[in-house]
C-alpha cells in the first residue's frame, strides 16, 4: 500500500510538467502575465516612474530571475554567433523598437488607439507567416482570430478614443507596432538556433534589451533614476518576478505553438487586464467594454478548440 505513494507522486509531477509543456496552457499562462502588467504598469506611471526605466526593470526582472536558474541547470554559457544574432535582432525587433514608439505615440493616439494597434497583430502575423509557408491555423483557428479581434476592436474603441482620430502620420507609426511584432514572431521561428532552450534565448534577449535600456537611460538622463521606483517598491518587485515568469513561457510558445497562436497572447493579456484592472484598480468600464471582452473570450476558446484539432502532428519540438 505505502509502495504505491511514490508512484502516484510521481505520475502527478509528470501530468504537470506535460501540462506546462502544452501550447494552449503556454498561451494561457503567458496571456496572464502579460495582462498582469497593465496594471502594475499603470500604478508606477501614476508613481512618476518613466516608461523607458519600467520596460528596463521588465528585461531586467527577465535576467534576473533566469541567471540563477540556468547556473542551477549548467546552461550559462558564452553564446555562439548565431544565437547572440538571434538575441540581438528579436530583442530589436520584438521589445526594445515596439516599447520605444509605445511610448512615443501613446499621447499622440490615444490608449484606444494604441490597444487597437496590438489586437493587429495576430493578423499581421497570419499574414506573414503564410508569406513564408509556416504552419498556419486551419479554417476554425481563422474565425477564432477574427473573433478576438472583433472583441479587441471593441475593447479598444470603448477605452479612451475620442471622437478626432490621431493625424494619418502618427496612425501609420502606431500601425508599424502590429507589424513589428508580427515580424518578431515569425522572425524567433524562422531563426532559433538548432538545439537551443528557450530559457537561453529568452535570458540573452532581455540580458541585451537591459543593457540597451541602460544605455539609452545614460543617454538621455545622464543616469539610472532608480530614486523613481522608491515610491513603488513593492511593485517594482511584483512586476521583476512577473517578468521573470512571464519570457520563459514566452518563448516555450513559441517553440512549442508556432508564430501564430503566440501572436494571439494579446487578447489573452486584454482580458485578464481589464479583470486585473477592475479587481485592484478599481476601475470602472462600460457595458460595451466587457461584451467585448466576452467576444475575446469567445475568439481564445474557438482558437484552442482549433489547436487541438489541428494539432494531428504537434507543431514539432523544433521550430
């Protein structure tokens, strides 16, 4: 009787690292974190803390939290040439570049706006990995895109757009975010390295966007005003470990999931955001806002119905 105990632990240990090893619970997880950053984002802004020290505490919270864990696993490493490309051109492309106009046309656009903008890049991506013969999502997967979109559209037009839309030059450079990201996504498939962890990938992607971060603080600041996160030092810790959390699903999804359905965290994070918002914030939104809502909702739940069916072979280990 006793004999069995062990067996049964470990039969669960096992169901649990498969699970996390599934795509729909990778953009589950991942979808949740990112939505956990709209509002540990909007409490440091109302703090005074600058975006560009916020996205760097992000990267940061990424290094941090991954150093130990690849010394741990003997996986630090000097990188090869391929893999330091690899880091250097997805941070570009996927973090440091989107953060960077982010906070450029935000006030010029509007948060409407700026919501809309993202909720795009699903498309974007669907596109361009269609462009380069990736694996794509069947027919139901599509209306499943189409469906959170319809709901992000929704959700963005009801939070904070006004009546006069932003000037065309300023709509354009807001556009060029969804087509950024969309670029990082297929971009992270087309060149992982061979036999490379994501966990690696993820700590030397953030190990440069900080260092880039830093510099350009220097830069423009002539330091690191580290002084602004004092107010929100509790929050500055919640939103390292969220980081730190977040980039190794990040880029388990994309591995395991494909360009596409990772693309689709967005309206996962636009869900559990406005919850996240309502529930500790204290925030306040419009009938029209939670229908919208509840249309992203519907959008991920036909996604991974589709996954799963499309899921005859699995995307493969490798990308």
């Amino acid at each position: 009787m006793n004999r069995n105990v062990p067996v049964r632990a470990n039969v669960s240990a096992l169901t649990v690292t498969e699970l996390l090893q599934e795509p729909t619970v990778l953009l589950l997880i991942t979808g949740t974190l990112i939505g956990l950053n709209f509002p540990l984002g909007k409490i440091a802004g109302e703090a005074g803390v600058s975006p560009m020290v916020w996205a760097w505490l992000i990267s940061l919270g990424a290094t941090v939290v991954l150093l130990p864990l690849l010394v741990a696993t003997r996986k630090l490493a000097m990188p090869s040439k391929q893999l330091l490309r690899y880091a250097v051109v997805s941070a570009l492309v996927s973090f440091i570049t989107p953060n960077l106009l982010l906070f450029t046309v935000i006030p010029r656009v509007g948060a409407g706006y700026t919501g809309l903008m993202f909720a795009l890049s699903p498309v974007f991506t669907l596109l361009l990995a269609s462009l380069f013969r990736l694996k794509t999502p069947g027919r139901i997967g599509r209306i499943g895109i189409v469906v959170g979109l319809t709901g992000a559209v929704i959700v963005s037009l009801t939070r904070g757009t006004g009546p006069a839309g932003p000037g065309a030059s300023w709509l354009f450079a807001a556009l060029a975010i969804p087509a950024l990201l969309a670029a990082g996504n297929v971009y992270r498939t087309l060149a992982w390295p061979e036999g490379a962890a994501p966990n690696v990938l993820a700590f030397w992607g953030h190990a440069f966007s900080s260092s880039l971060f830093l510099s350009l603080l220097f830069m423009t600041r002539g330091t690191v005003p580290v002084n602004e996160l004092a107010p929100v030092s509790n929050i500055a810790l919640a939103q390292l470990l969220v980081a730190g959390m977040t980039f190794p699903a990040f880029f388990r999804l994309q591995q395991r999931g494909g360009p596409v359905l990772l693309s689709q965290i967005g309206y996962v994070a636009a869900a559990v955001g406005l919850i996240a918002a309502t529930v500790f914030l204290g925030e306040r939104y419009s009938l029209a806002t939670w229908l919208g809502a509840g249309v992203i909702a519907a959008g991920i739940a036909i996604t991974l119905a589709a996954h799963k069916v499309d899921q005859k072979p699995r995307y493969g280990s490798k990308p």
